[in-house]
C-alpha cells in the first residue's frame, strides 16, 4: 500500500464528514493537540456544537452520516454508511468517483479559536491486482483559500481494512475568526480503477460494526 500526500501552500489538508445529525458533546478542560512547537493548547471546558449547513455529494445521500463532537472538545468525527467507489461487476460507469462536500457551523465557547490539526481516516478497499484507488480531501474556512489537497492512493491488490492520516505543521495551521462562528467546508472523494482487469474492485470510508471512521482533531489557542 502506497500513500502520497500533496501539500498545498498552507499545509497538508484533512478531510470528511456528512450527515444530518447534530449532537452536542460534553467535556472538561484537557490536553489537545501542540499548536506551537511542544506547548500543549488548553481545551475550553464549555461544549462545542457541531451544526451541518450544507451536504451535497454522490458520496453521501440524505441520513447516511453522522457528526459528532468529541467528547473531551478535542475534535469531532464523523460516520459513514454509504460512502463507496466502485468498478466492474454491477457498478455504473459514473460510480469510479464519489464524493461529499459538506458546510459545517462549529460553535466554539467565547474567547477561544481551533484549527484542524490532524485527520484520520478508516476504511476498507478491495482492489484487484493492477488496480488503484484514491482517497482526497481538502478543507477551508469560509472567505479563506481551498487550494491544499491531500491525497492517500491504495494500490492493488488489496483486500482489507485501510488507515490514513493527515497532520498539519504548527506554522501552517489555520485558525477560524475570533469572536465569531464561521463556516468550514470540508470536502472528501474516492475513486477507484480497477486497471486492466474487469473484475470489480471498490474502496469505501466506512467503519465496521457501526464505529467511527474519521475523526478530526483540534488545536485550540486563545483569543
């Protein structure tokens, strides 16, 4: 299994989330991730809420995901049930390539900023010999550049459960608006190429028995 991550000029990007759940988690103050160097962020004891705008994608049809704050503050992660790529066998020409674009509202206590700081994903692939598979996804706040993409690429064969992880350097970090909630897209896509084989091969951002299968993690600063 390959990985090739692609930077953008603000850092390597994260990614995914859905669904029309919005569930709001407890918490007390505690560890998150560095926001600079080794100097450890502290997490504000208020909850955070997480409120889907927008969803939109071939990748994640109406109910088929869910967001939910961590319990901690340090992030939230997302489920999906639905989210494959497939070809050959009984799949359609237009389903090599899924994806979901969802707007999220993150509502954070007074006085306090976050950044995504690290993404990781879960998933399982079946990929015949020759074939290949991607996994992208890029996120930005509103009114800010979309331009950082990272990529995680799966080569045949394969045929069994896959990780990938994406982690932001401190001086790339982008941090959302003091004083205010602003909106942050994330936007994810799978695709698949089954080669020279017609045989069918699919990669999917689901978890098994009904886990979680992204979780994003927050580095918090003060306003």
């Amino acid at each position: 299994m390959a990985i090739r991550m692609v930077r953008g000029r603000r850092g390597i990007l994260a990614a995914s989330v859905l669904a029309i759940a919005v569930l709001t988690g407890g918490g007390s103050a505690s560890a998150a991730l560095p926001s600079d160097g080794d100097e450890v962020a502290i997490v504000p004891s208020e909850p955070i809420t997480v409120e889907v705008v927008t969803v939109n994608g071939s990748g994640c049809p109406a109910g088929t995901a869910f967001v939910r704050p961590l319990a901690d503050n340090t992030g939230f992660s997302v489920r999906y049930s639905s989210y494959v790529a497939s070809v050959g066998g009984s799949a359609e020409p237009i389903d090599f390539r899924k994806n979901c674009q969802l707007s999220l509202l993150v509502h954070v206590p007074q006085g306090f900023t976050y950044a995504i700081a690290r993404a990781d994903y879960t998933g399982t692939a079946r990929l015949v010999s020759g074939g290949s598979a991607l996994q992208r996804a890029n996120y930005y706040f509103q009114g800010s550049s979309a331009d950082n993409i990272s990529d995680h690429e799966f080569s045949g064969p394969l045929y069994n459960r896959w990780t990938a992880s994406d982690t932001a350097e401190a001086a790339t970090l982008v941090y959302s608006s003091c004083g205010a909630d602003q909106i942050l897209n994330v936007n994810t896509e799978l695709r698949v190429d089954n080669g020279p084989s017609s045989a069918a091969s699919s990669i999917r951002m689901t978890a098994a028995s009904g886990g979680v299968n992204t979780i994003y993690n927050f580095s918090w600063k003060k306003c």
